[in-house]
C-alpha cells in the first residue's frame, strides 16, 4: 500500500491509444522525472491534462503523451493518480512502464488499483468485484446489473439491513449489560421484529439471483432431439447465422456446437447437439455420447420434435432422459407448416399443453419459443429490471448463510433461550453480510478476488 505502483491500464497489442496508468504518493515526483511539458507535474493544476513529451535520462524521447493529473483523495484509488495517454502498441508502452520503474514505481498486482479503492474506503467489496463485472458484461442488461451494483444500489440494501440489526444488537447488549432494568421481554420482541423485517429483505435478494447470475454467467440452452427435427435449423435461426450445416440427411450435425446470441437482453449459449439415435456409424455414435454430455451441464433444454411424427416411441425415450435431468424444459415441435389437418393441430395441442408449435421455414410460433426463454430467465419474477440484483454466487452463499443464522435467532428467541444466545446468532449473521460488502471479510478471499482482475484495473 505505500508503494507506487504503475500498469498499462489498456488491452495489450497494436492500437490507437493506451493509457498507461500510476497511483500512489510519489505519482507525482516520478512522473515529474520523465514528462516534459509547458509546466512541471509538480505545478500542473489537479485534474487537469497537459501535453509533452516522455523523455529518458539521455534527453531521448520516447513519446508525444498526455498527462492527466489528479490529486488524491478525488481519484479512483483516492491517492495521487496520473494518467498518461501515448501511443498504442508494445513497444512505447513497454519503455515508458520501465522508465516509470526506473523511477520508483513498481508493477502493479493484477486489480491492485481497485483493490486500493477498496482499502482506502472509497468503495466496499461487492462494488469493487462489480468492476470485473462492467468489463466482461455481455449485453446490456448485464451491464445494468453490474452497473448498479457498482454504483452500490447492492451495498445501500445491505447496509439497510446491517444497521437495522447492528442497533438491535445494541439494544440487547445493554439490556445484558444493564439485568436490573429488565426489558427482556421487550427485547425479544424486538429482535423478533427486526430478524423477520432482514429475512424479508434477505429473501428478496436471495431470490433475484436466478435472474442475476444468468445476467452475469449467461444461461446454457441445450437443443436435443432425434436427427432431423431442425436443431441446427433453429441453431441458425437463433443465432441469425448460417453456423451450423443443415441438410435434410438425418445424422448431420456430429459435434456439439456452441453461440452465443442475446435474446431480449439475456445472454444465452446456445448449444446444437447431434441428433440422438441408436447408430452403427462410430462418428456419429460418439457425437451421440457428446449430446448427452451436453444436456447435464445445461440451465435449460429445447426438446425439439418433428410435428408431423411427433408419436414416434424414440422420442418417448428421449422424453424421459430429459426428464430425468430434472432441468427444466420446454417441447418444441417443428415442421407445422407441413401438419395441415386441423384435427391433427388439435390433437397435438390437447396432449402436449405445454408444447411450443413453430416452423423455422415459415417463421412462425418463434416469438412464443423466445418469450419462453426470456420467462424462464426471469423465474416467476416480471418486473426484475428495476430490482437490485444479487448476480454473484459468493453474494447468494452469504445472503441464505445470514438468513438461515437469523432464521436460528427467530427460533432461539421464540423458545425463550437466553438474550445473549440470541446475541450471538445476529452477530454470526452480520460477519456473513460483511463477507460481502467486504467489513468482516478474510483477507485471502479479497486477495483470492482481486486475483482474478486484469491488470491496470
Ligand atoms: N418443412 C420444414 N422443414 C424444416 C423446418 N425446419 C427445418 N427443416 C428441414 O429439416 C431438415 C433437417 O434440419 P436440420 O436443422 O439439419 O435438423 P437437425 O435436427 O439439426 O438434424 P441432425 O443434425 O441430423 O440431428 C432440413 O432439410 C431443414 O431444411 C421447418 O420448420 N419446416
Ligand atoms: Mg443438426
């Protein structure tokens, strides 16, 4: 921490641009070393920008720059930060990070510059991993996941929360404190209170991460079915790309294929599969294995069907394999623009209810099959957009930790154990909820966090 360190903040190759970017107490004074300009960095104003040169010790220049200054506290680590702006490409950034190190400054730690934001209080943890977040959004609603909760839409509703129970906890220990004034009954009732009005709220985040770690993580949409039914139509359809081969030999598609595509703002890896049959062909046979691989792993199946022979036994087999995943599914039965009897229509939709009835060749029933996508995505929530979305899974462990530790209070209250039992359970739930704004968080989990950042971030 009380080093300066340096790192080039922008994608590493050939481009336009890169900033290469410093934080620390001799900012200044090293930049001061190897910048050339109409004033010194010294007397340069905070947050401004000024245009020179970066120069070596021998007078050599190295590059036409601008240098951004900005003094410490209003900056992203809240310490001295300058910003250089050169040329793009390996070699100018690669001198100036080394004259910078000749200077004093060290290479900074992959998310070391956030990691010091967090340390120095500007931003707490779970804002902190929202940064990672913004960068490897998808689509846009990822990115107004991440944004909220960078922006600490997540830290207002759990500090809500925390103060609620810091003061109840407060109330008990001076009712423990102080046994000749003996509240006690009143104290349980308060903690009663209290626990149920955080469960409430607890439960509500709890419950948006079905949504929020699709938004982050994407969801995995597997298409299986017997050869020929049109997963690698409805791949091509989805993805509005000719991916995948499709031609009307049952057995085409052999290897697992994989897209992503944005439906409706969520990000979905779709994954076309090798029709499922029983086959001699050993290529198609290992493709076969392969699409059965691929169901395990997925959020999500389409299960498609050939409407005009959708009774065929193979399919019932395939029916209970699906099912036997105990993921949730969806039927689709292609090809309807070749079903034309409308008692056959009917007959198909009295016994698969829940069956979707497209056809890829007519564009019809497709809108249905993508809302159902969207549905399952939202869980049986409608309006998440405005929520406050738990999207990260280390957020989702802490949140049913503290709300099954205050379902234990709740308990412990009701069955007349001691106050200070009851004390200690909603201390036990408030170290989980600082795990996540980062308050009671062990060291290697944040070091283990800002790990995973890129460099200059
Ligand atoms: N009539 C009609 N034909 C379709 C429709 N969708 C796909 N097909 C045709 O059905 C045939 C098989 O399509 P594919 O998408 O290759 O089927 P698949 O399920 O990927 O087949 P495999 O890779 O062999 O498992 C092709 O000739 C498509 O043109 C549809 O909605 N209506
Ligand atoms: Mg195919």
């Amino acid at each position: 921490m009380e080093d300066t360190i340096a790192g080039v903040s922008t994608a590493v190759g050939n481009a336009g641009l890169a900033v290469i970017r410093m934080s620390g107490e001799k900012s200044f004074e090293i930049a001061d070393k190897v910048f050339r300009g109409k004033v010194s960095v010294l007397e340069q104003k905070s947050h401004t920008l000024q245009y020179g040169r970066i120069v070596t010790d021998d007078k050599e220049t190295i590059d036409e720059v601008l240098l951004t200054k900005m003094a410490a506290p209003k900056t992203y680590t809240r310490e001295n930060v300058v910003e250089i702006n050169c040329h793009g490409g390996y070699y100018v950034t690669g001198r100036i990070l080394r004259l910078l190190f000749e200077n004093g400054a060290r290479p900074a730690e992959p998310g070391e510059f956030t990691k010091r934001a967090f340390i120095n209080g500007r931003i707490d943890l779970s804002q902190a991993e929202a940064v990672m977040d913004v960068i490897q959004a998808k689509t846009g609603k990822s990115s107004r996941a991440a944004l909220n909760q960078l922006e600490g839409k997540l830290s207002f509703e759990l500090n809500d929360i925390i103060t609620g129970l810091t003061n109840t906890l407060a109330h008990i220990e001076v009712d423990l404190d102080y046994p000749e004034y003996d509240h006690e009954e009143f104290s349980i009732k308060k903690v009663e209170d209290e626990a149920r009005r955080a469960m409430a709220k607890l439960k509500n985040l709890i419950n948006s991460f079905h949504y929020g770690k699709i938004l982050r993580e994407g969801m995995d949409v597997v298409i299986v079915g017997r050869p020929n039914t049109g997963k690698s139509s409805l791949l091509n359809y989805l993805t509005r790309k000719n991916r995948a081969i499709v031609t009307d030999i049952p057995g085409t598609t052999r290897d697992v294929i994989e897209e992503t595509v944005n439906i409706g703002g969520i990000p979905i890896k779709l994954t076309d599969t090798a029709g499922v049959r029983e086959t001699r062909d050993p290529v198609e046979s290992i493709g076969v294995t392969r699409s059965l691989e691929a169901l395990k792993k997925a959020d999500y199946i389409i299960l498609m069907l050939d409407a005009t022979d959708w009774q065929n036994p193979e399919d019932k087999r395939l029916l209970e394999l699906v099912e036997s995943q105990g993921t949730d599914y969806m039927p689709v039965f292609n090809k309807m623009d070749i079903v034309k009897d409308p008692e056959r229509i009917d007959e198909l939709k009295r016994l698969n209810p829940d069956g979707v009835l497209i056809s890829i060749t007519e564009d019809t029933g497709l809108d249905v099959l993508e809302k159902r996508l969207i549905d399952f995505a939202h869980g049986n929530k409608m309006d998440l957009d405005n929520q406050v979305l738990v999207t990260n899974a280390r957020h989702e462990r802490q949140l049913r930790l503290a709300y099954d530790t205050l379902d234990a209070a709740l308990a412990a209250a009701g069955s007349g154990m001691t106050l200070d039992i009851v004390a200690l359970e909603l201390r036990t739930a408030l170290d989980h909820l600082g795990r996540i704004t980062g308050q009671t968080a062990e060291e290697e989990i944040v070091n283990a966090i800002f790990s995973r950042f890129c460099i200059g971030k």
